[in-house]
C-alpha cells in the first residue's frame, strides 16, 4: 500500500459564489480509484474518470449526479 497526500475539491454550484470547498488528507491505499468509490458509494450514478501526471500524480474526477469532486493523490 502506498500513502498519499489527498485534496478534495467539491465545487460550490451557487450562483455568484466562485469558491470551492477543498479537503486536505492523508491516506493509505494500493487503489486510489478504488478508495474514492468506497467514500462516495452510496452514490447514485457515481462515475469515475482517473488521470495519472508523468510525476506519478493521481487526480480522480467523481460524478455523482452532475456534482463533480475532484480529488488529487501525491504520493507522500
């Protein structure tokens, strides 16, 4: 298992409110794709989209019903 460094970001779909809320965490895990479906399964239509960076940065982007979250693994 490998540690990263986690940010969440969920953004705000206010109207005239740019600010997103971000979440900084630490967590062990061998599957970051995996790890952002076990926090957010018991979503409806939950989707997935992965991209890993040449630096070996993960960013997992969540669907959940239009509400996209994005979270960024670092390997620590």
């Amino acid at each position: 298992m490998a540690q990263y460094e986690v940010v969440r970001e969920i953004q705000n779909e206010c109207a005239n409110n740019q600010m997103r809320d971000v979440f900084f965490d630490e967590v062990e895990t061998s599957d970051p794709a995996a790890y952002v479906r076990a926090l957010l399964g018991a979503q409806k239509d939950l989707a997935l989209t992965v991209e890993e960076d040449a630096s070996g940065e993960i960013t997992v982007f969540a669907d959940c019903s239009g509400m996209v979250q994005k979270f960024v693994f670092t390997r620590i």
